[in-house]
C-alpha cells in the first residue's frame, strides 16, 4: 500500500505493532495505520465449505490411487446443503467423478472438460476440466462470479469495529489512518465501490484508504 506509486508517499520507517496496527513515518509524519481485510464472513464460510468438499475428495482419492491430477471444479450456483450427510453427499459426487476419469483414462495421458450440453447430467456439479500431464496435484473450485457493491452499513461497521482502537492507543499521533484491503480472488473479497457515495461515512480516522490487493490500486474514501 505505501509502496503504490500514485500515492507518493515518502516513508522514512514502519513498525509493527499491535494497536494500533503498524506506526509509519510518512513525510515526516508519525502516523498511526490500522489494517483490516474486507472480507464477508457469510460468503466466505460458503466459499469454505467448497473448498473442503474438494480437499476431502482429493484426499480420499490419493490415498486410494496415489495419482496426481489437476482438477479444476465448478458447482452449480445454487446454495449447498450444510450438515455432515449432505457435506459426504457432496463429497461422493467429487470423488466420484474424479475415480471415473481417472480409471477410464489411467492408461495414459489425459485433458478432460465437460462439455456445456452436459451440465446438468451432475447433481451439484457444473463444470471441471481435470488432466494427468503437470506431475503435481491441485484440485480447487474454480468458476467466474459477479462482483456486487459493498454494503455501505457493513462498511460502516467495520470501520467502527477499528474506530474502538483508537481511544486505546498509548500515545498520540499526527494522523490516525485505516487501511481496508479486498480483491484476494475470492467472491467473499471482491467488493464494486464505483458509484457509492462514501461522503455518509463518519469517523474519528483522519483518512481512510480502499486497497485493491490484485488490481494495486488505491482509493481514498475519506
């Protein structure tokens, strides 16, 4: 973040700390940065329990094959069941697929998709793209989503959530900051702020920056 080149900012020392978050020197300035990643929990429990489907199918297919494939899954958009019977439910459909490509294939090289007209033949499944050919084993959920505007009252709790940590500082500084990061490649991160209207936002912090991790850009919301 201090690094952005369209920010300019001449650092002289950053130290991490605990509260606030890190004190930097900055023009000259000795200024107090809290850091915090906007990340929605509800979102990225769903996109946890994706994940887990998948690593349990790997680990139950290595341990009976010890085959190393690349396999790239996509569940369809609608919500996934929780609890332990839909979670092995879930789990069997991924292993599944996998043991079938695999032992239909294991004879040779292989680069296997699904074709679009086959969608729905898969419970839970909407697309994979799974090959034997890169000596090394990843499977990950994989697909596009839409990104959607931030929740302006979820923002304005998370800044107040940080906002507490500044009556607890030991001391006092020229300028009390909060830096918010998003965009990691995950739904749960990825937050549209074009169009919102950031002059409702009312805080103690003296600035407030916006960092989008993967695209390096900064925007100054206050």
């Amino acid at each position: 973040f201090v690094s952005n080149e369209n920010l300019k900012f001449l650092v002289y020392d950053i130290e991490d700390s605990e509260t606030p978050d890190f004190i930097v020197n900055i023009d000259k300035k000795i200024i107090s940065i809290e850091h915090t990643r906007l990340i929605n929990p509800q979102l990225q429990e769903e996109e946890n329990y994706r994940d887990r489907i998948i690593k349990n199918a790997q680990l139950r297919f290595e341990d009976k094959y010890k085959e190393k494939l690349y396999a790239l899954i996509t569940f369809k958009e609608t919500k996934l069941l929780g609890g332990k019977n839909s979670e092995k439910n879930y789990t069997d459909e991924v292993y599944n697929l996998m043991e079938k490509i695999y032992l239909d294939n294991s004879k040779f090289e292989f680069r296997i998709s699904s074709k679009r007209s086959r969608e729905n033949i898969l419970d839970t499944i909407k697309s994979f793209s799974v090959d034997n050919t890169r000596n090394f084993s990843h499977w990950q959920h994989f697909g596009a989503y839409l990104v959607e505007w931030i929740d302006m009252n979820w923002l304005k709790g998370v800044i107040s959530k940080k906002e507490n940590n500044i009556t607890k500082y030991p001391k006092e500084f020229d300028e009390n900051w909060l830096l918010l990061v998003s965009d990691f490649g995950t739904k749960a991160s990825a937050n549209r702020t074009d169009f919102i209207d950031f002059s409702v936002i009312n805080s103690d912090f003296d600035k407030i920056y916006l960092y989008s991790y993967r695209a390096d850009e900064v925007q100054q919301i206050k």
